[in-house]
C-alpha cells in the first residue's frame, strides 16, 4: 500500500525524491518521510504527519540534501499516522530502511530486539526490520549481508530500501510480496514502488522478482536471486512520459479519467479484431489451444474488479452458455474451492500486484497448475508474470485512487474473452461481429454523455447534503449499481448500500422514507417492467427515486417523485460499460459539492498490498 522511493548518484538526490513520492502518493497519504546521507558521514531524516506538500513545505524552510537517499508516503497499518511512526526508520544512526508491505512477526521479534537493547520509538512493524539489519550489519560487517539475512527471519511481504552512513554510496533494495523497480539512469540508480515515481528522470526500468535482492550504486548494479545468485533481470523501456501522470488541465485526476475512457475502450480493441473476429494472440502465445478446452471459468479479484467480474458472469452464461462463479479473493484463498481441470482461472486487478488476488492466483497454480489468465493493466505486475495468459487492458495510468477507466476497460477485456469463449460454444460469426459492431459504437455514445454533464452536476449538487443511499439495478446492470454504490462511499463519505432491485422487499425497503433517496439504473433488457414495478414501491412509501435509464424506455407513468436522466439507446448486453459512466460521474460531483478530497479520499489507497 505504501509509496517508497530511493536514489544514488553524484548529484543531490532530494528533488528527485521528493517528486517521486508526489507520484507515488496514490499509494498512502498518512505521513510521508525522507532521509539522505550527506557528504558520507551524516544520515539526515525529516518526516511528517499528512500528504507530501507537508514534507515539501518543510524541506523548503530547512533543506537537506544527500547524493544517496530513501523516502516513503505511507498508508497506516500498524500504528496512527504520527511522526514517530513515519518512514524512514533509523537505528543508531547508522541504518535507515523504507518499508511497503507488513511483517507478520513482528511482534516475535521486537521481543528479541528489546532484549539485546534495541530502542523502539514507533508502533510500526516496520521498526523491527531496521533493527534487524542493523544487528546483521554489526555481525556481517557487510550491508548486502545484512539485508540478505535479516530478510530470512521475516515473515510476511516486503519491498526494503536500505542505506547506511557505513556505506554511504550504496542502496540495497530488496521485494518479497511487494512491488519493486529499478529506474537506470547515466551514473546513477533509483528504486520505486511503481516506475511511474521514476519518469522525470529515466524511462529505463528493471523489474524486480520475487526474492530478488539490488546492490546498487552510482555506477553499478549487481542483482542476486532468493539463493545469492548473479541473475539477469531484463531492462524494459516505458513508453510513458512524465507528463502522462498529469492532470492535463483538469480539477482532479479522477476526472481526466473518467473523460479518457472512450480513447481507453478503443485502445482495448487496438489490434485485437481483424475482420470482424477477435485474434486468439490477443491472450497469449498458445491461448488458443487452453481456450478450445475451457469448460467452466472461474473469476476471483477485490472491489471494482470483482463488480468487472460480476458482469462478466452474466455475460459468460448468458452468451456462451458456460457456467462461472465469481470469488472475492480475500475470502477464496482460505476456502478449499473444487477446481476441474477445464476451469479457466480468471483473475483481475489494475495494477497486478493485489495481495489477496495474488495468493489465491498462487494457491490455484499449486492445485491445477494451468490455465490462469490475468485481466492487468500494468504488464510487468507480478500477476501477469505468473499467469499463464494475459489480456492487458491498456488504459494508461490511473492516479486517482477511485477507479474509472481501469473498470470500464476490464469490462471491455473481458467482453472480448467472452467473445472467444462463445464462438468456442456454439456462438455464430454472426453473433460475434454484432457483438463487436456495437462494441465499436460504445466509445461514440460514452462521448454524448461526457458532451453534456450539467443534469447529472444539478442531481449531485441537490445531493451533497444527503447522508445516505439505496442503488438498484436487475440482471446485468446490478454488478454496476454496486459499483456506483462503492463510488460514492469512497469519495463523498456519504453510506450507499446496493441491491438487485427484485430484492428490495425482502428486507431493504423498510429503509425507505423521505430521506432516503434510491438510484435506480435501466436498460431496454426485457426487465424494464419489472424494475418501474420496484421503484413504484419505492415512490408509494414516500421514497425519491434519481433513475438513469435508457432513452427508449417510457418512464412518464412514474410521477414527479422519480428524477429521470436519459441516456444513449444501447444494446441490453453492453449497458453495463455505458451505465457505469453517468455513476462515476455522479459520485464525482457529490465528492466535489461535498469538498471532499476527490483524488486521494481518506484511509484509502490505490494499491492494495497487503491483506
């Protein structure tokens, strides 16, 4: 979850960052801290409670600067956000370590720490890792050495950045669990969580595997493997810019991606159909043959990703006839699930590197050992590496914490499967280039939408001061009232509880009063009658209904009490794509209105890493 960044080079290595916890800040925003060594004999550390500006604006009235350095932006596990439990942790002033991830035993080992005469100033479980290196480094004289067998005595996950006034122009980066890259520059290196943190100074990056430990210095880099092998790590080239992370003008990122969605979904499609049918390479070397013996699909994936899986299972039923389940994937790893071995192990997350999703992936590969195809938007994450196929969803970084396009181009990916799947299940070609035809057209009618806000800003506007919600959808579009439900308690704090509209009379409706209000969303499916029939319970308790539904749908019967925004015709079977839209929409003007923080909303981060 948290951000850490580090540097080595000739040249003062405080800008460098400091701009790199700014783009990492997605990760935590509890307090963010740095140390730098300086002129080789002083290890210097400043920390504060809150976001980077805090950092900064500290620095700018007491600056330090350092050739080699480590910084972190943290989101809390163990221990409040306070300054003594920020990152950098220093152990006699001689040993400073960042820290992304948890360890498990810490407890174990502050006790054993305590009675050789370490000192604890925190309440982190990172405090016992710097203590550890410290111990090793006093036995092995060495910092490599240090790190190698002070990470043997963790239980848990890590990414480590280490440095020491005892060898001033060297950084040791090690990742167990946790992300880690390096960033390759002219006479000098860095380490991030994520290569984003790197762009303004280099587009060169090393992706670290699991277990591998960095020896860094200014002029060179020596990477070892779990057992103390010399390895070959490929160098990858990003395309990105520095700019790509940019608000280009908007008020918030969340925003600059919401309206980047239809270039998103077409850049889903990029080079995956030809003729009207979808290319087995778009999976992988080799899909083709796993996909032919696919019977069953199992989903498993965290939050938005496992609403993206939702639809998908509709989909996967409705149009190829194969049965799927979807699994939350913290509760899935501690299940014994029953897997054929036809099952096509589906897992999903932006950024390939959910703990949870990550461990079931791994307890699956134990039990059946293929056929596993990671949905990702970052192609060097550890879950892509360890699937045996993979469909990138190309939506380009996503910095807001809330996600947008990440879910809308998951969708898309998975729309494509289905496609393969299905014309392997009796799906005629027919079916599928009009499948496809109307997938074409859904960028064009996300644009109508995003051309004219001003009705759904007036309904948030009217909203803000509201303290709770019922969504409702039916079928299909139940999975994106979830999601639209999870947006707005993510970003305007305001309590939403999502339902399939057919379940209201079981229980939820006794919530209905006056100031309760409902959002509704629906298509032209067939259900469209049934779904009025739900919100005419809703409107005859005194309830107020805000209803997005599709423009061909005679809604007047309805009465003044239920608030209608008509959206663009669309086929039934892709409305989930084109109706998450106007909720992530919604959701971001409530936020706005309410004044919250959009981008960054409290005690939450954009990558999940720990469990």
């Amino acid at each position: 979850m948290c951000g850490i960044v580090g540097a080595v080079a000739e040249r003062n290595v405080t800008p460098i960052l400091l701009e790199g916890l700014r783009r990492l800040e997605y990760r935590g925003y509890d307090s963010a801290g740095i140390a730098v060594i300086d002129n080789g004999t002083c290890l210097e550390r400043v920390r504060r409670v809150g976001k980077v500006q805090s950092l900064s604006d500290s620095l700018d009235q007491s600056p330090i600067r350092g050739v080699t350095g480590i910084a972190h932006t943290r989101w809390a596990t163990h221990g409040a956000p306070s300054e003594s439990n920020a990152h950098p942790h220093i152990c006699d002033d001689s040993v400073a370590v960042v820290h992304n991830g948890i360890i498990e035993n810490h407890g174990e080992l502050c006790e054993q720490q305590k009675a050789e005469g370490f000192r604890f100033t925190s309440e982190t479980d990172t405090e016992v890792a710097v203590h550890q290196i410290e111990h090793y480094l006093r036995e092995k004289g060495d910092l490599l050495e240090a790190v190698r067998h002070a990470v043997t005595d963790f239980e848990g996950a890590y990414a480590l950045g280490v440095v020491s006034v005892k060898d001033p122009h060297r950084l040791i980066a090690s990742r167990s669990g946790s992300p880690l890259v390096i960033g390759i520059g002219l006479g000098e290196h860095f380490i991030a969580s994520d290569a984003s943190a790197l762009l303004p100074v280099t587009r060169r990056f090393i992706y670290l595997e699991e277990g591998d430990f960095a020896d860094i210095r200014p002029e060179s880099l020596v990477i070892y493997d779990r057992q103390g092998n010399v390895v070959d790590r490929p160098v990858r080239e990003s395309d990105l810019s520095a700019d790509s992370t940019s608000k280009a003008g908007y008020r918030h990122y969340m925003l600059k991606e919401i309206h980047e969605q239809p270039a998103s979904l077409i850049e889903v499609l990029e080079g995956r159909i030809i003729d009207g049918r979808i290319l087995d390479s778009t999976f992988g070397p080799g899909a083709g043959e796993i996909l032919d013996q696919v019977k069953q699909v199992q989903i498993i994936a965290c939050g938005t990703s496992y609403h993206a899986g939702m639809v998908a299972r509709y989909w996967l039923e409705a149009i190829t006839g194969i049965p799927c389940c979807v699994e939350v994937a913290s509760e899935y790893r501690y299940r014994k699930p029953v897997l054929l071995a036809d099952t096509l192990v589906v897992t999903i997350s932006q950024s390939g590197e959910t703990a949870d999703t990550l461990a079931a992936l791994r307890g699956i590969k134990e039990q059946i050992g293929r056929f596993s195809l990671a949905i990702c938007n970052v192609p060097e994450s550890s879950l892509v590496r360890e699937s045996e196929l993979k469909l990138m969803t190309r939506a380009g970084p996503e910095i807001g914490v809330a996600s947008t396009k990440a879910f809308t181009t998951q969708l898309f990916a998975l729309l494509l499967l289905v496609i393969a799947l299905g014309k392997r299940h009796g799906m005629s070609p027919e079916k599928e280039q009009s499948l496809l035809h109307h997938v074409l057209e859904l960028p064009g009618l996300m644009d109508r939408i995003l051309s004219d806000v001003s009705n759904i800003s007036e309904w948030a506007d009217a909203f803000s001061e509201r303290s709770n919600a019922i969504f409702l959808g039916r079928g299909m579009l139940y999975p994106i009232a979830l999601e639209g439900a999870l947006k707005l308690k993510e970003i305007s704090y305001i309590h939403a509880d999502a339902y399939p509209a057919g379940e209201l009379k079981h229980g939820p409706i006794a919530l209905i009063d006056p100031e309760m209000p409902t959002i509704a969303i629906a298509c032209k499916d067939g259900q469209e009658g049934k779904i009025k029939s739900n919100l005419r319970e809703v409107l005859a308790r005194g309830g107020e209904v805000y209803l997005f539904a599709d423009e061909r749908l005679e809604l007047s019967d309805l009465g003044e009490g239920c608030h209608v925004i008509a959206l663009p015709a669309v086929e039934a079977e892709l409305a989930p794509v084109l109706f998450a839209l106007p909720l992530q929409l919604f959701s971001y003007y409530v936020a706005v209105y309410k004044g919250t923080d959009v981008d960054q909303p409290r005690n939450l981060a954009k990558s999940v890493t720990v469990e």
